[in-house]
C-alpha cells in the first residue's frame, strides 16, 4: 500500500511542476493587450528550479544556480502567513528577492491574470539581476498596465 501511496504522490507532484510550467508559459506570450509585453518578460528566457517543499522548510542556504528558484508550498496556508514568510526572507539578507504567490489573491496585469492561481507558489531570484530588469521596464509603457496597487507591491514590496 505504501508503493501505491508513492506513487500517487509522485504524480501529484509532478502533475503540480508542469501547471507551474505551463503557468510559465502564459506568463511569458507576449500580448497585444499589453502592448506587445509578456506578462513577465523575462520569464521566457530565465531558467527555471520548481520544487515542492514546506513553507517552513524554505531556507536560502544551497539554492540551485537558476535565475528563479520556485517552491510549490502546501494549499492550506493563509496569505497571512506566507506574506510573513516573504517579508522575512526579503527583509534578511540583500541577496535574494522573495516574492508570494498565494492562490486566493488574484492579480491581473492589464486585464490579464498574473498569478498562478492553481496553488500557492513562492519565487526567488537574485535582487540584482531583478532590479536590472525593472530598470530596464521602466524606461518602456510596460508598468502603465499594472495597477498602482499591484505595483506598489511587486516593485516596492508595500
């Protein structure tokens, strides 16, 4: 019994990285309602680590050399809690930039939704190579898509 509930779980999770990846894929088309813009720009050209793992397990010690690492967390954790999470991974070191993707808070771009959605994600990348991207967006039209609100957020983290 134990091999079939392996099995499943191995399923699971693999059913679980290739939703992520197909999510990376709708994030990365580029969108006439976006003025021609990716969702995420970067996203098609970056490379990518999924895993699943426990919020509580995360740590940034021994990360993949990949330019975002995302963990595929459990589905019964409030956005309270992962926000929390994130505000103390982003709030101990300069190296790395977390950011929360919570499936029960929807995010458009555009019009266009931005989150996952299908389970709570949480992705690191390195701050540096990540403010050298923003830099490179705020001298277009990308950022008039996103709402004050979502931007506040993403870009500064309020």
């Amino acid at each position: 019994m134990l091999q079939v509930a392996e099995t499943i779980r191995r399923r699971c999770i693999v059913d679980k990285v290739s939703k992520v990846r197909a999510w990376i894929e709708y994030i990365s088309k580029q969108r006439g309602e976006l003025d021609g813009y990716a969702i995420c720009p970067y996203a098609f050209s970056a490379s990518v680590h999924i895993e699943e793992r426990a919020l509580r397990r995360v740590t940034l010690s021994s990360l993949p050399e990949k330019d975002v690492i995302i963990y595929i967390l459990e589905d019964d954790i409030s956005e309270c809690a992962l926000m929390q999470r994130t505000a103390e991974i982003n709030m101990s070191q300069s190296v790395w930039f977390a950011l929360e993707d919570h499936m029960d808070e929807t995010t458009h771009i555009g019009g266009l939704q931005s989150n996952f959605g299908k389970g709570n994600l949480l992705l690191i990348q390195k701050r540096d190579k990540l403010d050298k991207a923003r830099e490179q967006l705020h001298k277009t039209n990308y950022y008039k898509h996103w709402s004050p609100s979502l931007y506040r957020r993403i870009v500064h983290g309020k």
